[in-house]
C-alpha cells in the first residue's frame, strides 16, 4: 500500500542526517521503522505484565533532578577483568525467585526489551569489580548508580565510535546501552533491562538476575545486597573483544562467551532457552520473514498481544544475532533469516538432550 505525505523541511533536513550515517539503506527503511516503533510505543500500555519476567514502563511524566556535577570515572577500573578473583558469590536464584504468580518458569521468554547479551556482560564486570573493591556484596541502590554512570560514559564512547565507522543500525556495538540524549532516562532503562532489581513481591527481575548470572539477598538490617553467582563470576571473568581487546572491536562477544552462555541457558535458564530453540525450530521449518516468524510465534503463545509477539520476537532476534545462531540477508526492505552452522548445532545438540531424556522417562 502505497501513502503520499508531506515531510516539513527541518525534519527532511534531520532525515538526511541519520541517512547519511549509513544507518538504514534508504528513506523508506527509515519511515518503516519510525513508524513500527511508534506503534509499539502507543500499543505499550497493553502489555500484560504477568506474561513476562521483566515488563517496565517509564512513566509519561517521568522528572528527575539534574545531575550535579560528578569526577570524571576512571571506566577502565570498572570493566577490567584483572581483578575478578577472590569474590564472594550469591547462589544462583531459585526457581521460586523467578516464577510469576500463575505462570510456570519453564514458559516464560526472556524480556523482548533485551535484545543483546554485551550490555548484561558489562554490568557483571561492573558488580565483580565493586565486589572486589569493597570486599563484600554491594547494596543494590549503589550498584544500580555506579553501573548506570560507568555504562553511560562507556557506551558514549563505542556509540562515537560506531559513528566514525559509519556502522549501520545492526552493526552497532553500542546497541542497547545507554546512549540516549535523555541521560537519566537511558540509564534507568539500563538498570531495569539489563542489570537486576526485585519486586515487591520478592521476585527477581532483570536480565542479570532472570539469567541467574547474579542475585539479590537481604540480610538483616542491611537491605538488598546484590552479588554476582558463581555462574555469573565465571562469564565475567572470560575474555571479552571489547572490554579486553579494542574499542574498535566488530564483535560484541567471543566464541568462547557465546559457548558458555548457550551451555549456561541450557543447563540453567529456560526461559531464555526457549524463545531461542523455539525461534530456530521456526526457521528450521521453512519460515524466514519476520512476519512469518510473528504468525508461528502466536500459534505457540496464543495468550500474547501483537504487539508482546513482534516485542518478544524482536529482542530474540537481536540476541541470536549477536550469538552467531542466524544469518540475516536483505531483499529491499525484507529481511529474511536462516541459521547458522553454529545454530544448526546448537539445535541439534538440544535436540539429542531432549531425545535422551523422552528415552529415560518412557
């Protein structure tokens, strides 16, 4: 279907600017996006949050107070790898930490608004590197704003760099961090998405925590303390492209990264195993446009909204993306997927462990 609009000047003027980033291939990507993000955002009250482990909205009124001004962060201190030994551990959550009301664990997805694996690795060095400096777990409102400053100042750094690369929008290292012009806002959707937090009925929410990378306990008198687990000590302390090698670096994450991180969901975190084989079972079979993809998704998760499909949908592609599961061809403005050789293993792998385990229980 085909519209006729009329673009004041100074926004043709801002339109060029992004293009001539290299970011989307032409006006028409750019508008299609624009215009699916915005649906999503007018849609965004409709999500049911009992479905999903990590569902935070910002407030239409949201205010903070402006920040004074603080001593510039040594950032390298913060996501060195050097330090990262001697450090109490958390025990991994319990199940009964993660489970919704009403909902069984091992049918949860991880949250859609988590679309990449770098942003929780960098906040795991973070908390190690707090844990080592104060010799203890960390209170989790000091945790929460450290992470927030030193991710900030990081990430401004890699979203520079993206753009003097000239990277387009699904090459960019920065993805997911906290870059936007709205700082307070940027880091706030950082520590809810990606870091870890707890509800006021106990369960654990964000990705640290939902992956059972890090936990959260309350000691008597002393509030929420956070502390990474030793699953969650062992992939921050694994060499990493960015933090370890080069800013400049293409790849978010190592081989050796992605293999732990899939042995860990397969050992421990369904709910992030899940979407994940579910999605290349989907394409295995033949389906390959997002669209597709969408209508497979809701004959499985007949409960969920639209709009939860294309937000859940979307933050799985993104992670199996960087993971090295897929590889992503364009055809104008489609995009069609298929898996990689690494995904075809890994599908393969679980589908050996599912048939070894039918064999024992019959």
């Amino acid at each position: 279907m085909k519209y006729v609009i009329d673009i004041p000047k100074n926004l043709i003027d801002k339109v060029r600017q992004v293009l001539s980033k290299g970011e989307y291939e032409n006006i028409n990507e750019l508008i299609i996006t624009a215009l699916e993000n915005q649906v999503m955002l007018e849609e965004g009250e409709k999500i049911q949050e009992d479905l999903f482990s990590t569902v935070m909205k910002i407030p239409k009124n949201f205010q903070v107070k402006t920040k004074e001004k603080q001593e510039k962060l040594d950032i390298s201190k913060w996501i060195s790898m050097e330090n990262l030994s001697n450090i109490k551990t958390f025990p991994m959550p319990e199940i009964k930490d993660l489970e919704y009301p009403k909902k069984k664990y091992e049918d949860l997805w991880l949250w859609g608004q988590i679309n990449r694996i770098f942003p929780i690795k960098l906040g795991l060095r973070i908390l190690g590197n707090l844990q080592q400096e104060r010799e203890e777990f960390v209170p989790l409102r000091e945790f929460h704003k450290k992470a927030g400053e030193i991710a900030r100042g990081f990430s401004l750094q890699l979203d520079k760099i993206d753009n003097e690369l000239k990277r387009k929008r699904d090459e960019r290292v920065s993805t997911a961090l906290p870059i936007g012009e709205k700082e307070e806002k940027a880091e706030l959707r950082y520590r809810t998405h990606f870091l870890a937090s707890k509800r006021t009925d106990g369960i654990l929410d964000g990705a640290m925590a939902r992956l059972r990378f890090a936990n959260i306990q309350s000691p008597i008198n002393n509030g929420d303390q956070i502390g990474v687990s030793e699953e969650g000590l062992d992939f921050a302390k694994l060499k990493n492209p960015i933090l370890d090698n080069s800013l400049n670096s293409e790849q978010t994450l190592s081989e050796k990264e992605i293999d732990f991180y899939l042995q860990h969901i397969t050992n421990y975190v369904p709910e992030e195993l899940s979407p994940l084989r579910q999605i290349l079972e989907i394409i295995r079979n033949g389906t390959s446009s997002v669209t597709e993809i969408d209508t497979e998704i809701k004959k499985v998760k007949s409960d969920w909204t639209d709009i939860v499909v294309t937000t859940q949908r979307s933050g799985a592609l993104g992670r199996m993306n960087e993971l090295g599961l897929l590889k992503k061809n364009k055809k104008g403005i489609k995009v069609i997927y298929q898996i990689s050789e690494k995904g075809e293993k890994f599908l393969d792998r679980l589908m050996k462990i599912s048939d070894y385990k039918g064999n024992n229980n019959a």
